[in-house]
C-alpha cells in the first residue's frame, strides 16, 4: 500500500461526459502528480500540483484541468470525454517539490480506469 | 519526441538467470533516473534510482548501471524469479529543469520457472 488513494477506481461514461478523479496524497506528501497511460503506451506526464499551486504542465489537453485542495487533495477534471480518453489515470505524490528527500521516488495510487463508450 | 526509450516492449527470461533491462534517453539535462515496476491492476512501485554522478547503483537483486555519454541505462536483476513478471518503466528527471518525471513505454518482463 503506497499510502496513495485514488477514486473511483472504475468509470465507464459516455462521449461528450464530464467526470472528476479525486487523488488523495500520501500523509506529508505536497507534491500530486497526475499521469494519463492509455493502452500499451508508457506514462504520460499530465500535470504537477505543489501545496496547491500548479507548478508544472506536460501533456495536458485544455478539456482537462486540475487543482489541489487546501487539505492536498487532488481532482483532475476531464471533460466533453472522447473515446481516446480511455486510459488509467494514475495519481503520485512526493513528499518534496518534485523529488522525495533521500530517493526521488514518487508513490503512486492504483489509478483510475476510465472508458468511454 | 519520446526523451526515454525502451526499445524492447517484451522480454522472457528462465528462472535464476539475469535479465538485463534497457533503456535511452535523448534529453542530456536529464540527471535522475528511476525504474519502476508495476503489476496488473496495481500502481507503479519504485524500485531504484541513480543519479547522474554515479555510474552503478545496487540494491539486493538490483543493479541499475548508468553511461552517460551513451545516454543509456539499464536494470540487472539477478538471479531472476518469477515474482519479478511485471512491467519495468523507465524514468528520468531534470532537476534543473523542474521536477518532471519522464516515463519510457515500459518493458514485460516474464521470468519462466
């Protein structure tokens, strides 16, 4: 159990939807991290929060955003969902700005498998 | 433009032997690197990391070796069990840059008993 929790761990919507996935970081963590993998593909870098501010964009498409809670909490919002928008959505946190004191290391949750019919 | 490889999408390996994990990198800024592996269903988990002053890091089973003016690393994992199936990411970091950390396309690692 890395200490990160993610929900709802399935998501089955429709084109056109909107849905939100909520990230809660580990305990001490400030650094959320948002990754989109869709099938067969590697982790795609979407978007870094730190203690509630964004501190880094990747590719992150405009009917995507972000934010952090004052609680460090995270939610990726994805909206007007296309049937390419179908992939695992995994949430990491680090206890520093990007790299964890001692080893870099970011933990991850089990992330989110989103389809849309 | 992907700044880290991982040019082989699947490896097999008997039980007990090595297996020996590629992976390159286009970007010289680059100056962290992390493998991460990940079973079905699960998150990606770390497994080790070296950074750009050391050229070897090990940890048990676990070697990652560095070259930088190949801009290539690789994970030795010997000897190899079959608890290591998983798919093995690739990733690297440009702390000068900012904290980004790129991830390769992974490679499949099935360890045959």
């Amino acid at each position: 159990d890395s200490g990160v929790t993610q929900t709802p761990k399935h998501l089955i919507t429709a084109t056109g939807q909107r849905v939100t996935l909520r990230c809660s970081p580990r305990s001490g963590d400030l650094s959320v991290y948002w990754y989109q993998q869709s099938l067969d593909q590697g982790l795609q870098f979407l978007i870094q929060y730190y203690n509630g501010e964004e501190r880094a964009k990747g590719n992150i498409l405009e009917r995507f955003s972000a934010q952090q809670f004052p609680d460090l909490h995270s939610e990726l919002n994805l909206s007007s969902l296309e049937l390419g928008d179908s992939a695992l959505y995994f949430c990491a946190s680090s206890v520093a700005q990007g790299v964890a004191l001692n080893t870099g290391e970011l933990f991850f949750g089990e992330g989110s498998r989103l389809t849309v019919l | 433009d992907q700044q880290v490889k991982q040019n082989s999408p699947s490896l097999s390996v008997q039980e007990g032997r090595i297996s020996i994990l590629n992976c390159d990198y286009t970007n010289s800024m680059f100056d962290y690197f992390l493998w991460y592996k990940k079973y079905p269903a699960e998150g990606p988990t770390f497994l080790i990391s070296i950074s750009s002053i050391k050229d070897k890091n090990e940890d048990g089973r676990f070697t990652v070796f560095l070259n930088k003016s190949a801009k290539h690393l690789s994970l030795h994992i010997v000897p190899s069990q079959p608890g290591d199936s998983a798919v093995y990411f690739c990733a690297a970091s440009a702390t000068v840059e900012g904290q980004n950390f790129v991830f390769g396309p992974g490679t499949r690692l099935s360890v045959l008993p």
